[in-house]
C-alpha cells in the first residue's frame, strides 16, 4: 500500500514537471524566429533607454557649441514703449498768482533698435569656445562609451542565457538518469534483490533533480527578462537563441596597456576634463584685461503736451557709442580665482594618473583572467565529455547491480558539475573578452 501511494506521488510528480518543462518548450516554440546575437545589438542599438538618454545629451553639447553662446557675436534687441499722464495741477507763484490746470494730459512714444557687441574680452570669448567644444568631444565619447557598455552587456547576457540554456539541458538528462534509476530500484525491490531505502533514495534525488530543473527554467525566464530590458522592449517578449558561443581571441597584455593608453574612452574623457580646467585658468586671467563694447541703436521717441513752450517733442535717428572698461582692483578675487584654477587643473592631472593606474591593472587582471579561462575552457570540456561517458557507463553497470546507489548518484553529480564548471569557463572567456574590447575601445560587433 505504501508503495502504491510512493508511485502515485511519483507520478503526480512527473505530470506537473512534464506539464511546466512542456508550456516552457511551447511557449518558446510559438515565438518568432531565432533572435541572432547581431539582430540583438541592433534593436538595443535603437531602442535602450540609456543610450537614448546619452545621444540626446550629446545633442545638447553639440547644439550649445556655437559662436554665439561663446560671446563672439553682437547682441540686438528691440524694444518700444508707450506712457501717458493726465494730471491736476495747481501752482503758486512768489507774486501771490495761483495757476491751476484740469485734466492735463501728456503721451510719450518710444521705439528703438540696440546693438552691443562686446569686441574684446580678454579672450574670454576664445576660452569659452574651446570649452564647448570640449564639452561637445566629451559627451561625443561619452556616447560612444554607452555603445560600448549596452553592447557588451547585450553580448554577455546573450551568451549567459545560452550557457544557461545548455545547462537545462543537462538538468533534463540528469533527471531522466534518475527517472531510469528509480525506476530500476524499484524493479529489484519488487523482485526482492534490493532494499526499499534504496527507492527512497533514488526518489529524493529525483525530488531534488526536478527541482534543479525548475529554478533552471525560472532562471531562463530571468535572463530572457533582463536581455528583452537590455533591448528596450517588452519584457515578456519570448525568442529562441542561437546556442553556440564563438570562440574566444586571446590578447597579448603588453599590446592592451599599449593601446588602451591611447583609446580608451574613459581616459580620453578624462584628458579633456584635464583640458577643461586648463580652460578655466584662461577664463580666470580674462578678467585682468580691459573691456571694449561698441554699441549702436536707431531710436524714435516723440511727446505731446497741451500747453507750454513745446507741445510736441519728436527724435529719431542712429546713435552709436564706445565702452571701454579696465579693471583696477576688486579685492584680489582674480588672483584668487586663477589660483584656485590651478588647483583644479592639478587635481585632475592626479585623477588622470590615477585612472590610468587602475585600468593598466584592470588589464593585467583581464588577461590573466582571459589566459587562465581558455586553459579552463579546454580542460573542463574534456572532463564534461568523460563524465558524461562515465554517466552513461554507470547506468549500465547500476541496471546489473555492479555498482551502487551511491556511486551511480556521485558519476551523475559529477557529470552535472563538470558541465556546469565547462559552462561556466566558456562565460568567464567571452566576459574576459569583451572586458578587454571595452577596455582598448576596439569592441567587436558579432
């Protein structure tokens, strides 16, 4: 009877994973066509919100980069106005005389065209142009180190997802080994050359195998999620990949540092950070030479009064002028400024130095880590492909009763882990890779 409700249990069991192995399988059956690793990084390409946010932004620098936002060209306004008074006036003279006047009414009408044009600044105007342009070559690359991170995040999630999936496919032959298992314990206990905790054994490792396939499955489930938001799109959108990872260049660490030192765009942005406060020391010496503004404007104003010695008033016509300011002392806050300039730029030399620093270890890191994944790779796919046949030899000799239980279960763990160590070298590999892509900004496209 015990055994009896043990099947039925086992059973129940089967159904359900069959069931949600079963709707995973159809669900990604169902999906449109194999999503390629290059389609991939073309929709992330168009559609990542990040990499959006950063092409607007360069946009901006771009848009603000102009002669006129940098002072170089002149100013002009127009502007108009009209007023009007209507008064009671009552004046008393020294003779004793007393005027009054009602309602004494006066308009004035005035209208202009201005022009400033500051001509010299100290060279001020110059420095800021640089400045721009600066900023414009800083978020120009700061766009293209976006690309370069959306592009190998994409790449690494693509391939992961692949690993992962090549696992599940392990988990399921793992648990089908254990099905077999338990199914052959169950033989002999009926026919009474086995023992029943030898089939309560094999149904707790098929209990705990069928679980190892469910949280593959949800975990298939996560990183498809996390590659669709990589892409922009719905996260629910299911897709098949394409499961081979691509082999993996090895790089010469000399030649990294090398090249790293001249494109990476991390420290090319901290060059022109560099260039930005040597700017600002300029801007700051401005202010130490004279001011010269030429000013212009055509102007038309005209004023009515009832009574009076003039009862109409009327201008019109150009007037032009010239403004030169020469700055004596304003409490040394010039020096001052200059000074603190200085500092800065010092400061950002220091944060160069250091930056260069740790992405020339970065580089020592990557290699060796890239070096000692493809040893890796190399080996654990020979040790996943003898424990597979060590697996598959096991079965047999366990279905004759040459081996026991718990040698069957130790060829069956160490097939699962030599594939997952295989899986996982292949993913450390392409990570390494890509790293070192990033890190000499030469990231190669799939």
């Amino acid at each position: 009877m015990m055994r009896s409700k043990t099947k039925n249990r086992l059973q129940t069991i089967s159904i359900l994973l069959l069931f949600i192995t079963s709707s995973f399988s159809a669900s990604h059956a169902q999906s449109a066509d194999t999503l390629k690793i290059s389609d991939a990084i073309k929709i992330g390409l168009e559609n990542n919100f990040s990499l959006r946010i950063a092409r607007n932004e360069e946009l901006v620098a771009r848009t603000n980069n102009t002669l006129g936002a940098a002072g170089f060209l002149p100013k002009v306004d127009i502007s108009s106005s009209a007023s009007g008074s209507n008064y009671n006036i009552r004046q008393e003279l020294a003779t004793g005389e007393v005027n009054e006047t009602k309602n004494y009414q006066t308009t004035s009408v005035y209208g202009g065209v201005q022009l400033s044009w500051t001509v010299f600044d100290g060279f001020a105007m110059f420095a800021n142009r640089q400045r721009l342009s600066t900023l414009e070559g800083i978020n120009s690359i700061a766009y293209q180190l976006k690309v370069e991170d959306v592009v190998s995040d994409i790449i690494v999630n693509y391939y992961t997802l692949s690993a992962e999936k090549q696992l599940l496919d392990i988990y399921k032959e793992i648990l089908r080994l254990s099905a077999d298992r338990l199914n052959i314990a169950r033989e002999k206990a009926a026919i009474g050359t086995s023992y029943l905790l030898a089939v309560m054994q094999a149904e707790v490792d098929y209990r705990t195998d069928s679980t190892q396939v469910l949280r593959q499955i949800n975990r298939i489930k996560d990183l498809t999620i996390t590659l669709n938001k990589l892409l922009g799109r719905d996260p629910s959108i299911q897709f098949e990949i394409e499961s081979k990872i691509p082999e993996v260049k090895l790089y010469n660490q000399d030649s990294v540092i090398t090249m790293l030192k001249s494109n990476n765009k991390e420290l090319l942005i901290s060059r022109l950070n560099l260039r930005l406060k040597q700017i600002a020391i300029k801007e700051a010496q401005a202010s130490r030479y004279p001011r010269l503004t030429l000013s212009s404007a055509y102007n038309f104003s005209q004023s009515n009064t009832p009574d009076g010695s003039t009862t109409l008033s009327r201008n019109i016509g150009p007037s032009y002028g010239v403004t030169l300011g020469i700055p004596l002392f304003n409490g040394f806050n010039v020096n001052r400024n200059i000074a603190n300039a200085r500092i800065y730029m010092e400061n950002q030399q220091f944060n160069l130095q250091a930056l260069e620093n740790d992405l020339t270890a970065e580089a020592v890191r990557l290699t060796n880590n890239l070096l000692l994944a493809t040893n890796l790779v190399e080996i654990e796919k020979k040790s996943a492909l003898l424990a597979k046949q060590n697996s598959d030899i096991s079965i047999e000799k366990y279905r004759v009763g040459l081996i026991s239980d718990l040698e069957l279960r130790d060829a069956q763990i160490r097939y699962l882990n030599a594939e997952f160590r295989y899986q996982n070298a292949l993913i450390q590999a392409k990570s390494a890779e890509i790293a070192i892509q990033v890190l000499i900004g030469n990231l190669q496209m799939p």
